[in-house]
C-alpha cells in the first residue's frame, strides 16, 4: 500500500507501524521509547505526527507515530505546528522531570525549549520512564526489573525495591539500551555491579578477557538451546583455534 | 546458476593479509575510525597460513544465542546479517560463535561479522594467490610449471578508474 509521509510517497506492508516506514525512508521523527527490538509502547508521546485522509472529510488527527498501524492513502505530516506545540509540551515536562539529562536538554533546545516552564523535581535523576530496560529484560527472559509505584512515585526497580534481585542475570542490556545512560553499573576486575548486586566474572579460558556473569552465560546458553562449552572462550581464541582446525582438516 | 560462495584455499595463502586491509576498509563508515576486519588471518606454522571467516553455517549458533532476532538471512547473497538498528550489544553472539568469527568492535559500537559485501566479497578481490576465491566452485591448483596469470588486483577499488 501507499500513504504520504510528508508530501513524499512511500510504500508499506501491511500491519506496519507508521515509525516503522518513516525511519526506512529516512524521515526523521523524534522518539525516546522506541527500538526495533522490542514492540512498540507509545510511552513518551514523542513521536506524534498529524494524519489525515482523503475520505475523512478534512478531518486530522494526532496520533503516535509508534503505534499506529498504516493504512492505504494516509498523509502524515511530521512537522507541523500543532505536532510541535505537543512535542515541545512533552519535552517541558521532560525537562523538570529530568533536567540534568544532555539527551533531553538537546531535544528541548530544539523545539525552543531553554529552560522548564514547571516546577523542577527536588531530587532529579536521569529516567524518564521510557520503559526500554524493562520491556527487553522481559525480552531477554529475565524480567528482573519492572515499573514500581504510581504518578510522581514511579520508578525502575528490582521486585519491593529490595537490594538484590534474584532472576537479574547482570547482562548489562538495560543499561546499554537506556537512551539517557540513567541505569548506573560498575565493574572492576573481579566483580560487576548492577542493581546493587554483585556478580562474579567469567573470563575466556586462555586470553582472561572478561566475557560475562555466570548467571548470564547460564541463561543465554539455556534460553538458545546451546551447550554451555558454547560459552566458554572469547571470540579472538575461538578463532585462532578455528583457524588451526581448520588447517589440520584441509591438508 | 549456482550460488556463488567464499572459498578459502589455505595452501595459496601468503598471509600478506591483504584481505583484513580491504575488509575494514570496506565497512568503514566513518574514515577516522577503521572498523574491524571480518577475516582474520593467521601463520599456523612455518609454511601454512590460513584465512578464518564467517562460514555463513545454516544452523547458526550465533542466531541462535540472539535474544532479539537481529541477524538475519540476506536470500540474494546467503550471507548471515546483523540487523544493528535491532541489536542490543549484548554480545552473545560473539560468544557463542564456536569458530570465533563474529566480533565486537568497540570503536564503532558495532558487531563485526562477515556480510559477503552484499555479494561481492573485497577479501576475495584484493586476494593475489587466489586463496580466497568468490565463484560457484573454487579454481583448480596449477599443475607443476604451469603459471597461471594472476586476476587484476582491483587497486583503485575507491575509483572508477580501471584497474591496473
């Protein structure tokens, strides 16, 4: 099917999202909660773009971008004033809620946003409540952690907010994935630290690099159905070996 | 016709590793940060030198250690790709790869793995001795005195010149 994308016509399956074929055709459309690997959640309503169609009698609606399926003959503009005035209304409260964060000092600059026009938290951090660790540590199978509370209250958190979390594997997926680096970890030659538990560090077997937790190893090598000899050694000494193997077999 | 594959002849290669230069060049995307060569080159022993890269295998222990589905089957080349719009880098796939050839390049923030150049391999081009070949069945080796003519090494590969 056809729709319009900013008086440019692009082409889309059925069941897409309209994110989906803008960010394929290259249009840009602003977003903080969404990533390919996990299904679409509409939570930061960052991505709202305004849709009409030729049927619905000059009839438009604002609608997130993430989650709205495509549909033959839509025209969608991203860039318009009544889009800009929601966006940069999101970004205000963004913005008190996580002032300190560079990623969402830039996006308020550039829908002219300097400085919050509400009241700034008392004790900001860097979440916004995108929701991406929780949705692909659910993805990964662990589901360690998960949005606790309600209104002002809510937050990321292990289970009662308690200080070790059994079903964690220490992957390190939510805070690699968390657009505003909000999730905080440590690691040190021996241990990694990751809601405010200790895990220890397997090393390849020859070179000593750290490739991960024993809890993460064992989940991944569960989960995929392979032997857990498959987790053993780092890349760069399985290929050496490989490559003497592979020698031997071929002479 | 059939597919065409990667072939690697260990007994031609020279380990001149001319094949690791095209590699990280080609997969660069941003010129001040060379990217990691998919093929890696290595001296056995004294006289034997082999090439190792991705075999591209049907059961793929990589795709499967993927909690997020993000390599995929390219159907033209064959080749196993990785989607990185969808991964999440969290690295299992270089681990559970039993041949090690699926790496993480911390420069880029990118997973290095061979993609078959979207069906035209610069390993294979920039090879002198024929040790990797891209073709539906490998070339014979020459018989004893026969001298075969070398391919034309693609060196304005950047270019539309000719090559020399």
């Amino acid at each position: 099917m056809q729709l319009t994308i900013d008086k440019r016509t692009v082409v889309a399956r059925k069941g897409e999202y309209l994110l989906e074929v803008a960010q394929r055709n290259s249009i840009e459309i602003p977003t903080l909660c969404h990533h390919p690997a996990v299904e679409p959640w509409g939570g930061c309503r960052l991505c709202m773009v305004e849709i009409t169609h030729p049927d619905w009698k000059g009839w438009t609606g604002l609608v997130t971008a993430c989650l709205y399926p495509v549909q033959d003959g839509l025209i969608v503009s991203t860039n318009t004033e009544k889009v800009h005035q929601v966006r940069a209304g999101v970004l205000d409260l963004l913005l008190a809620r996580c002032p300190e964060s560079s990623l969402i000092q830039n996006l308020a600059w550039q829908y002219g946003i300097e400085k919050t026009s509400y009241a700034p938290r008392k004790a900001p951090d860097l979440c916004i409540l995108c929701g991406l660790c929780v949705r692909i540590c659910e993805k990964i199978g662990a589901s360690a952690i998960s949005s606790i509370g309600r209104g002002v209250e809510k937050l990321v958190s292990v289970p009662y907010e308690t200080s070790v979390s059994a079903a964690c594997v220490g992957c390190l997926s939510c805070a690699n994935i968390c657009p505003t680096g909000a999730i905080s970890f440590s690691e040190s030659d021996h241990c990694r630290t990751i809601w405010s538990r200790n895990f220890e560090l397997v090393r390849c077997e020859e070179c000593k690099t750290v490739i991960g937790t024993p809890e993460q190893l064992e989940h991944f090598a569960q989960r995929s159905g392979l032997d857990r000899s498959y987790f053993t050694k780092c890349d760069s000494c399985r290929n050496r070996e490989a490559a003497a193997r592979f020698v031997r077999v071929t002479f | 016709m059939a597919m065409k594959q990667l072939f690697v002849t260990p007994n031609r290669c020279t380990a001149c590793r001319n094949c690791e230069v095209a590699c990280s060049f080609v997969h660069t995307s941003d010129p001040t940060v060379l990217a990691f060569p998919r093929v890696r080159t290595y001296v056995i022993s004294e006289n034997t030198n082999t090439v190792n890269l991705c075999l591209q295998c049907d059961d793929a222990a990589c795709k499967k250690s993927c909690p997020v589905e993000a390599l995929v089957w390219n159907a033209k080349t064959g080749a196993l790709e990785v989607d990185l719009g969808r991964c999440i880098r969290c690295l299992m796939c270089t681990i559970a790869c039993p041949f090690g050839n699926i790496h993480f390049d911390k420069r880029t923030n990118e997973i290095a793995k061979c993609d078959l150049c979207q069906g035209d391999p610069a390993c294979a081009k920039f090879c002198p001795t024929l040790a990797l070949e891209y073709a539906a069945k490998p070339s014979p080796d020459p018989k004893p005195g026969e001298v075969k003519p070398l391919p034309p090494i693609p060196w304005m590969l950047f270019t539309d010149k000719q090559s020399r």
